[in-house]
C-alpha cells in the first residue's frame, strides 16, 4: 500500500491543511491500496489562491506556447501510458486491455487534438466595424467523476488551459491517484506553478468549497444529475458560468432493414464497456417487434462473452464496478426491475460465480421491459441492457425521448439515409449512424437533463472563453 502526502499546488507537492485520508480501495479484491489526502476547504482556498495568482502571466501567453505546452503534456501521458492503465485498472477496476486502449490512449488523443485547436483557434476576429476577442474566462474550477478518471479530467483541464485559464481539480475521491499522475504530467510539460492545481478529498467538504469559492469563476462539473443540479445552484447564486455533463439513459435503436446482429453485438459491447459504468452506455435497446425475439437470442449469445473476472487477467473482458456502493446500487434496480415484471435474459442481481470477493455485478439483459418501468427511465450505471420492442418508427422515437435524459444514442437502418432522418428527431447530443466511430474532435454532450454545455472540439474550447466586442 502507498500512503500518499500533499496536494498539488503552485506547482510542488505541498502538505495537506488538514490530516484526514482517504482510503482508495481495489474494486476487483477489495484490498487498500493507497491512501490520499482528504482535502479541506484551506486546502481549497489554498489552491484558488495559486491559480489566481497565476492567472494573469498564463492568461498573457501566446496561444501558441500555450498549445505548445499542452502539446507538451500530451506527450508526456503517452510516456506514462502504462502507468496510467495499470493505476486505473487498480482503482477502477476496468479490464487492463481496455484501460491501455481507452484510459490511457483517449487523454492522449484529446490533449494533441487541443494542442492543435488550441494553436489555430480564432481568438480575434471581425465583423462589420467591430473587433470580436475570446478571452479566458479565468480560475476553473473542475469536478471529475471516476467512472474515465483520467479522460474527464484531460476533458476540462487541457482546453481550459489551452484557452488561458487556470484550474482547480477535485477528482473523485475513489479514484485520485490518475489524477496525481496527471499532475505530474503537467509539471514534466513545463505549465507555470499554480496553472493547475490538484486537491483531492470528498464531495461533501472539498468539492462544496471548490464550487461554493468565490474566486472561481466557471464552474465545469461531470456526474450525476442530482449533484448537478447543486453545482447550478451555486453557480448561479454567484452569477458565473457552468459546464454540466450530466447522467444519461441512451436508446439504441434498431430499425427494421438493420444489420440485426451486428446492431446487437454492438450494442451489448457499448453497455458492457467500463463495466457499464459510462454515461453515454446505449441502455436501451429498441427492436421492431417482428425482430424482437430474434434480437433476444442474439443478446444472450452476446452476453455470455462477457464473463466477470480478474480486470489483470488478459482474457477478462468484464471488471467490477467501482465501488461496494455501486454494486448494492445496481442490484436494487434489477430487484425493482424483476418485480415490476422485466424478466431476466441473462444475469440478475447477486455475486457471479467463483467470485466471492470484489464489486462484481453478473451481466445481465432484461427482457419484456416497458418505457415507464424504472429500469428504462433511469441510470443504473452498471452492465445492465433492457431490450424493449416498438410497433412502428414513430412508437420508436416516442420511446427513445421518453425520459428526462438526452446524451446519446444510436441507429441502425439498411442506409445512411434512414438512418440519419430518424437520428435528426432525437432529442440527444450524440447519435451514432450504424457503428459510426467516436470522434474526440465532435461535441459531446447532451440535452434536457443531460447536461449544460458541450466537452472536446472546437465547442469545448469555447466553454472556457469569454467574447468581448470592440467597436471600431
């Protein structure tokens, strides 16, 4: 076990203001692997203090040293690739292959891609008689949720920095120890003391003082939608800005024409990824009636690759989830699932088995689901999938709005066309047409309760950017 001293602030390892730890356990054993500190709301102000004072020199750099730097970083998480699979599938539990192909390799891809945007962004422009500036909007502060430790982070610090701000990190406090090889990251790649400032600690005490400070000015928060809701709250009580990216309950819709079981192996390997535990998990599957049962046998067959296990192991395909709570979490929706009258496909509640120890949950299909029970409605963020039938493409589109969220989701039809007329009358930010790939350069983000505001790209550049017009 490592223990763990000091938050990163003004650009050193300083010690914590107060003497509270953390425990961060292994969700595949349940053993203590590290501690860290629990953060306090000096240890907060302490770290506000430093961005601010370094606000004014980091906010005066070329953009093009600052897209240097975060160039810089980029390269110096690819040299610590492995290091940050193996810390994440330690913390997290995720399956080592997927932490090298995703935990690791998507942060890399989306600092370059904001060392680049970064570098051409269009800063000043004209139109008409005036002189239109995008300036850093200032001292960021930044919430992450554990389920992409490294990439939410990555997410909000690399175009905050990259637009001139300075930021604040509170990453969840399951999974800090990503977050502190990030840090390191950034003072390998020659950021300015106080640019980035790392405290961890629990929601309740750091993360209300990061969000409640008054020398914050944007507030940029991913998870659940009930803690969104406070962050907005307190973000508008002091009139500044907020980025919210919110929980989500993704339709994978299945229109006749379809590829059937590619749309269905696909779709059972988008809500078994990261164990479930990904907000952008296409949940629920729709299937034309006349194909429902077919689309069944096929899930099942797709399921039962997917067999819970070491996440060190190479073969294993399917961690735990992070933590004991989550795992209680996911079982009670499958309890009040069954008894509102899913039937189970596969899986259901309770440990696997020859797995007596760790957040393991069973993977597991619902079948005969309907669009008000509460496995439909609501995030279960775990490896759960309801298969539910439609009559006709308007009873599909009924469904797929049907709830408060609005992240992402997926077509599938016999063309592009179809495909793309049914996607335009979602009510989502992210639809993917028949297995189109992630794009790290397209907005991400969602409607209704989903979120405020969009991640990567150009457009989550511009969350940290404030435009002032000169009048010539």
């Amino acid at each position: 076990m490592q223990a763990h001293d000091g938050m990163f602030i003004d650009g050193r390892w300083r010690p914590a203001a107060g003497d509270g730890v953390i425990e961060v356990v292994d969700p595949a054993d349940e053993r203590v692997i590290a501690t860290v500190p629990a953060g306090t709301a000096a240890d907060v102000d302490a770290a506000v203090g430093a961005a601010r004072a370094a606000l004014p020199g980091w906010a005066a750099t070329p953009p093009a040293e600052r897209a240097a730097r975060v160039g810089a970083l980029s390269e110096a998480l690819a040299a610590r690739a492995e290091e940050v699979a193996a810390t994440v599938t330690a913390e997290l539990g995720a399956p080592l292959a997927f932490s090298r192909k995703v935990h690791a390799a998507l942060p890399v891809a989306v600092s370059a891609s904001y060392a680049e945007i970064g570098a051409s962004y269009p800063y000043e422009e004209k139109t008409g008689n005036s002189t239109v500036l995008h300036e850093p909007v200032g001292v960021v502060g930044a919430i992450t949720p554990w389920n992409y430790p490294l990439h939410q982070i990555v997410a909000k610090a690399a175009p905050a920095l990259a637009a001139g701000c300075t930021v604040v990190l509170k990453p969840a406090e399951n999974t800090p120890l990503v977050a502190r090889l990030f840090a390191d990251a950034v003072a390998a790649a020659g950021f300015p003391p106080g640019a980035l400032n790392v405290v961890t600690g629990y929601g309740a005490e750091a993360g209300r003082a990061l969000v409640e400070h008054p020398g914050t000015d944007l507030l940029s928060f991913t998870g659940s939608t009930a803690v969104g809701r406070t962050v907005a709250a307190a973000a508008g009580a002091a009139v500044k800005p907020v980025a919210l990216e919110l929980g989500g309950k993704s339709a994978n819709v299945i229109l006749p024409g379809a590829d059937l079981a590619r749309a269905v192996r696909a779709g059972v390997a988008n809500v078994m990824a990261n164990s479930g535990q990904s907000c952008n998990a296409w949940t629920r599957m729709l299937v034309h009636r006349s194909a429902y049962d077919q689309a069944l046998d096929l899930a099942a067959t797709a399921v039962a690759k997917y067999v819970p296990g070491d996440p060190r192991d190479p073969a294993t395909r399917l961690g735990p989830v992070a933590s004991a709570a989550q795992r209680d979490r996911v079982h009670g929706y499958l309890e009040r699932g069954v008894a509102e009258g899913a039937a189970l496909l596969a899986g259901g509640p309770g440990a696997p088995e020859g797995l007596p120890r760790g957040y393991f949950v069973r993977p597991t299909v619902l079948a005969d689901v309907t669009p008000e029970m509460i496995v439909a409605q609501e995030e279960i963020f775990g490896p759960v999938l309801a298969v539910m039938p439609y009559e006709d493409e308007d009873d599909a589109l009924r469904i797929a709005n049907g709830t408060v969220y609005g992240l992402a989701g997926a077509v599938w039809a016999g063309d592009e066309e179809t495909a793309v007329a049914f996607a335009r009358r979602m009510e989502t930010g992210m639809v993917d047409i028949n297995g189109g790939r992630f794009n790290p350069l397209a907005p991400f983000g969602g409607y209704k309760q989903s979120g405020v505001g969009r991640e990567l790209g150009t457009a989550g550049l511009a969350e940290f950017l404030h435009t002032k017009a000169l009048q010539l």
